[in-house]
C-alpha cells in the first residue's frame, strides 16, 4: 500500500512539474529597450517561423527597466548597447549564477538629426557636450533610462542626471515631431531608419536630416561602413545577456542570431553583422 501510495504521489509531482523548454519548443519573453525594436523583432519573427512550436514575446521596455527585470529574473533574455557599470557587473554576479558572456550581434548607433530643411550638416563632440551642459536643452532624447540617453552619457563619462536635455518619447515621434523645432536636436537610433526597404523607416527617411559627426577635425557619417570599422564615433554593439542556466529556447535564439541566419537578418535590416563580414574572392 506505501509503495503503491509512493508511485501515486510520483506520479502526481511529475504532472504538476512544467516541462522545461528547449530551442525548438516553449515559449519565453524578451525585454528590449524600443531603439532596437526593429532588429529584434525581425529576429524573433524569423526564429519562431523556422520553429513553430516556439513563441517568443517581445516587450518593449526602456534599457535601465528592462535590465532590473533580468536581474530579478522576471525575463531570462535582454538586448543591451552599453557598458554595465561596475555596481552593475557585481549585481550580475551576485543574483545571475553564471559567467559573464555577452552575446554581441550586431552594430548600431546613435543618429543626431535635425528638420529636413534646417542648414546644420555636422556636429562636433565638443558641440554635442556643450549642449548637454547648456540650460536651453537644445538636445532631444527619447526618455529616461532609455538606451541612446545611456550610450550617449557613457560617451561622454558622464550619468545621465549630469546632462541637461528635452525628451520626446519615442523615437519615431522624434522624428516626426522634429520639424515642429528647428532650433533643437533630437536623438535617435540608427535601427530606427536602418532598414532599407521598410516603407516605414523610408518615411522617416524622408521627414528628416542626419547629422556628420566631426571629431579630431575630421567628419564621420552613419554608414554601414562606418558601423563596420567602427570609426563613426557614436557606433555602439547591441548584444544579448541571459540568466538561462541551460541550453533552452534563450539561449536557441540567441545562438541562432549570432550564426548565419540570424546575421543575415541583421544585415537585412540595415545594421552591420557582428559575426560575419562580406568576403571578396578574387578568381586567377
């Protein structure tokens, strides 16, 4: 009777247990500040068709919040383009059992752009950080704890609540709304307008003007090129963190898009592949 009251009780748990995912079925959730909306939810669109009994739900959540849900573990993936800081690395340690590996896949960056007809072409750096220190906060970023307002103060060494700016949430409202102030800058994404045959970003293309960075007397553009070598000042790498103990739909995706495939719908986008360049071969 005890075993037979033992087999039963087994049998019990074993339904009750969920059934753990793995890269080819389940479902997860993953957090992603709206700057890299596009990218990311091309990947998961191309992921979930290439495993169907995958679902993948995306949340659009800014950087810093999206960050705090990993760590208290209410997501297991995170798309992230800055430098964690030090309190940050051992707040990873301390709550995520696992090694620090980043999983980079694609280069971005931070646009400044001004009305279509405005007579700006360039900035320079030292501009760029005098407006961020000036009381007109000529400057528009997209919110706070947002990703460009992050990598931007990063660039400069300093936190965000050091600079002085506007905000207009959104990085498509930006745009949109940026011909409404033509004394003012505003602060976006590359991904945002990145992807070439995209009606929506071709739209957003067109309402505005993308400032040439001039840094040590010399002008850079955002150009894939420019993402590549990295010598756009304001090129940043988006990548991946999980707090997946195991090899389950987490970190499926996430190898999934730093391989081929998934490289090739980063490149689709507009964005420079992390992982694989374009290789000339020259016939004799």
């Amino acid at each position: 009777m005890l075993i037979l009251i033992g087999v039963i009780a087994l049998a019990c748990s074993k339904e009750k247990r969920p059934e753990i995912d793995n890269p080819n079925k389940g479902e997860i959730t993953i957090e992603v500040d709206p700057s890299f909306k596009s990218v990311t939810e091309a990947l998961t669109e191309r992921y979930t068709a290439l495993n169907p009994l995958t679902k993948i739900n995306l949340v659009l959540k800014k950087e810093d919040l999206a960050l705090l849900d990993f760590f208290e573990r209410k997501i297991r993936v995170v798309v992230l383009s800055r430098e964690l800081s030090q309190e940050e690395k051992e707040m990873f340690d301390k709550k995520i059992d696992l090694p620090w590996q980043p999983a980079k896949f694609a280069a971005d960056a931070v646009l400044f752009i001004v009305p279509k007809d405005s007579p700006l072409e360039s900035i320079s750096m030292e501009q760029i950080y005098s407006e961020l220190q000036s009381d007109k906060k000529r400057i528009i970023f997209d919110g706070t704890n947002s990703s460009n307002l992050n990598f931007v103060a990063q660039k400069f060494n300093k936190k965000p609540s050091e600079l002085k700016f506007s905000i207009i949430n959104g990085n498509e409202n930006i745009v949109e709304q940026i011909s409404n102030y033509p004394d003012k800058i505003g602060v976006i994404s590359y991904n945002t307008i990145s992807r070439p045959f995209g009606a929506e970003a071709k739209k957003l293309r067109e309402e505005m003007k993308v400032l040439k960075i001039v840094q040590n007397s010399k002008t850079y553009d955002a150009t894939q090129s420019g993402l590549k070598d990295m010598t756009y000042p304001f090129t940043r790498i988006l990548y991946f963190l999980t707090n997946e103990g195991y090899y389950g739909l987490g970190n499926g995706f996430i190898r999934f898009s730093c391989t081929q495939l998934g490289q090739i719908v980063v490149e689709k986008e507009g964005l420079q592949p992390y992982n694989i360049f374009k290789r000339e071969v020259q016939m004799r």
